[in-house]
C-alpha cells in the first residue's frame, strides 16, 4: 500500500529545499563543516568547493596516506559540468572530507545521473557505482542510474571520493546536485520518486490509448489523435528521463539507445503539441511559424538518429532555446485567443497554460537555475494531462449530459468551419 502521508513529508520536505528552510553550509577548499546540519528536518546538498583532480584516478587511500594530493589539487564548484576546462572527455577523482555532529544513525546519498560513468567511496568502503570507469574510451562504459545508497558512519567524519570518465557524452562531469541525510528519509524520498513515475507512466499510457480508441469509434477529430500522441511520447519519456526507471528494472539496456529514445521522445512531444495546438486554435497561430517549428524539430530527430551520442548531444543547449521559442511562442497564442474570447476555451486555455508553466520549470531545473524535484514534476504533469483529457471530454460531450452554460467548452467552439 502507498501510504500517502510519507508522499506529503516527502513533497514538503522537497518544496523545503526551494524554500531553503535551512541556509545549507558550502564547502569550502575541499571540507563541508555539517556539524551543526540538523539532518531530522531535511537532507542537505553537498555542493561547493571540492577538490578536484582532472586527468587523474586517486585512490581513497591515497588521501590518508599521502599529503601531495592536499597540495596538488584544483578547486571545482559541485556540481558543475567540466566546460571550464575546455574538455568534456576525460577521466577526474572529486574528493570532499565532511565533519558531521556525533551521529550514529544509517545515512544515505541521493546520487543523481553523473556523464557518464562513476564509482563513489565513503571512509574507503565502495558505496555506489554506475558503467566503469576508465582512462581509456574503450575500457570504459557509461551509465545513468540515479540511486540512493545506504551507510553506517563509523565516525564522526566523511571522506568522500568521487571518479568520473566521461567519452560518450558532449557533457562531462556532474550536473545536478547530491544529496545526503538520513537513511529513512531518504529512502522515502526515492520511494516516492519511483512510485510517482510509475503512476505518471502508466497514466499517460491509459489516457493515450483511451483517446486513441475516442478517435477511432466515436469521432475522427485529429486533435483527439495528436492529444493521445502526446500523451505516448511523454509516457515513454518518462521512462527514460529524470529517474530513468527503465533503466532500474534493465540495467544493462544500451546507454546509447536509451539517451536517443529520450531525446526523440521529447523531440515527437513538441512535434505533436504544436500540431495540437495549430488544431485548437486554428485562427491564432500562424500556419508558417507552425511547420517552421515542427520541421526544426523533425531536424532534431534526424540528426539524433544518424549521429552518435556524443554528436547529438551537442545541440541539446540549441534546442532548449529553439523550445523556449515554442513556449514563449505557445503563450502568445494562447493570450491571443483570451484577447479574442474564444467561446468556451477556458478550461482547454488552463491546461494549455499549465503545460507550459510545468515545462517551463523542467526546462529552468534542466539548466540549474532551480533544483529538481521528481516528485513534484510528476504530479504536475499527470494532473496537467487529466485536466486536458476532461477538457477533450466535455469538447466531445461524451460525459453525456447537455451543458447550456456558455463557458463550457464545446466542439463547435473550438473547431467551427470558417
């Protein structure tokens, strides 16, 4: 059974960290002083100055025994992508020494997607791993499994090393934050994560098939055919995006063809919303903007098919500013339609302003510009598609009864024949 006052601890706990309940210490030359961190109330981010050695793989112990490596080292803010050092490929060792009040309860990190692969020690003990990590390209393998691992502190310091190789990815290093804190808490949080994702998965699916079928047997609308196409593409995305849960349950899928599923899905995403909203508003947008726009992304998805991951992945910075094109571009339809008081599109207009709201956030938190927060994200895109699926309903009038209030959104309104 889900028990859903964790889901509430859990959301609060993540809308927490927004707020920044606790002002969260930074590490400072390589030492995060979390003595007085009082854990019981949230996890904390591990973000700061650590230390940082490029082109090199140190051993854990090495950090005990040899004082040179405290003398020859870089400082790196963390997390943070390798771009500063004008190279995405490569191979480095992260190293972090934490002072923690007296502390005898389980620990546990929150260990994000790393490009791409890693191999985490906590006090010398191997606590997580993704792919292998390697100096050579092919003796490495990337992985994304973002997981959350469980301690026992056996003092009152961490040393924390970190080694990543990246060669598979245009981006190098680690992106988003890691987080550390109790060991019950934190395993409510993954749990709530998952459980979340599977829920927006297999509502996505069931609302995409249900207006597939709509289509087929009750009218041949084709926004009702672009709607469920929406809602497909963005169920299998979630799949494969943010917690990559697919990759949970198989492991050993391909990285490579998992990051092209993901990109293509959110490429087809676009595709579709924008020939979805071309049929709602058929007076407001404009027809060439709108082949314009889907032609880009039919680009996109070219170009991720007949390159390798490390080609594709380039134009990833192009295309966020090619969709905040789209959204700004959908808010400007979607204004112009309220300026024309289009007769009953009030609840369509809703949803279609909390898609981009939502998407506009995924976007902000993509970049770093906010922390993510899985749990959130998915409900706000499971009620966002609920909401445009009851809207497509009263359109169809299939709940079955007559509505004469004029704010109600009928078909006609919406697809009348000019």
């Amino acid at each position: 059974m889900v028990d859903l006052r964790k889901w509430v601890i859990v959301l609060l706990s993540s809308l927490s960290l927004l707020a920044e309940a606790q002002i969260a210490p930074l590490a400072h030359e390589g030492q995060l002083n979390l003595s007085n961190w009082n854990f019981e109330q949230e996890p904390v981010k591990l973000s700061g100055a650590w230390n940082f050695y490029m082109s090199r793989l140190i051993a854990p112990s090495h950090f005990k025994y040899d004082s040179t490596f405290i003398q020859d080292r870089d400082f790196v803010d963390f997390p943070s992508t390798w771009g500063a050092y004008e190279r995405t490929e490569g191979f480095a060792t992260y190293h972090l020494k934490i002072i923690l009040a007296s502390h005898n309860s389980p620990l546990a990190l929150e260990l994000p997607q790393i490009y791409s692969s890693y191999h985490l020690w906590v006090n010398e003990k191997p606590i997580a791993k993704n792919g292998i990590v390697a100096t050579k390209e092919s003796e490495s393998k990337a992985q994304w499994l973002p997981q959350t691992l469980t301690f026992q502190p056996d003092s009152d310091t961490l040393d924390i090393v970190l080694h990543i190789s990246n060669y598979q990815h245009y981006k190098g290093g680690i992106r988003e934050p890691i987080f550390l804190g109790l060991a019950n808490t934190m395993q409510e949080r993954r749990e709530a994560f998952t459980i979340s994702n599977i829920i927006l998965f297999c509502g996505l699916i069931l609302i995409g098939i249900s207006f597939f079928f709509i289509f087929l047997f009750s009218t041949k609308e084709v926004a009702l055919l672009y709607f469920a196409a929406i809602c497909l593409s963005w169920g299998i995305r979630s799949l494969f995006s943010n917690q990559y849960l697919f990759i949970n349950y198989y492991p050993d899928f391909s990285w490579e063809l998992m990051v092209r599923i993901e990109y293509i899905t959110l490429y087809l995403t676009m595709i579709f919303t924008i020939l979805f909203l071309g049929r709602l508003f058929k007076s407001e947008i404009n027809f060439f903007i709108k082949y314009i726009l889907v032609g880009g992304n039919f680009i996109f998805i070219l170009i991720t098919i007949g390159f390798s991951a490390y080609i594709f992945t380039q134009f990833l910075n192009l295309y966020l500013s090619f969709c905040a094109l789209l959204i700004v571009y959908g808010i400007f339809v979607v204004l112009r339609a309220l300026v024309y008081e289009r007769a009953g599109a009030w609840l369509m207009i809703m949803s279609v302003v909390l898609a981009l709201l939502i998407f506009g956030y995924d976007l902000i938190a993509f970049e770093g510009i906010v922390p993510t927060n899985p749990l959130a994200i998915n409900i706000c895109y499971l009620i966002f598609f609920l909401l445009n699926g009851l809207s497509m309903l009263f359109a169809v009038r299939l709940l079955g009864k007559e509505r004469k209030d004029s704010t109600m959104l009928r078909w006609d309104d919406l697809y009348k024949k000019d």
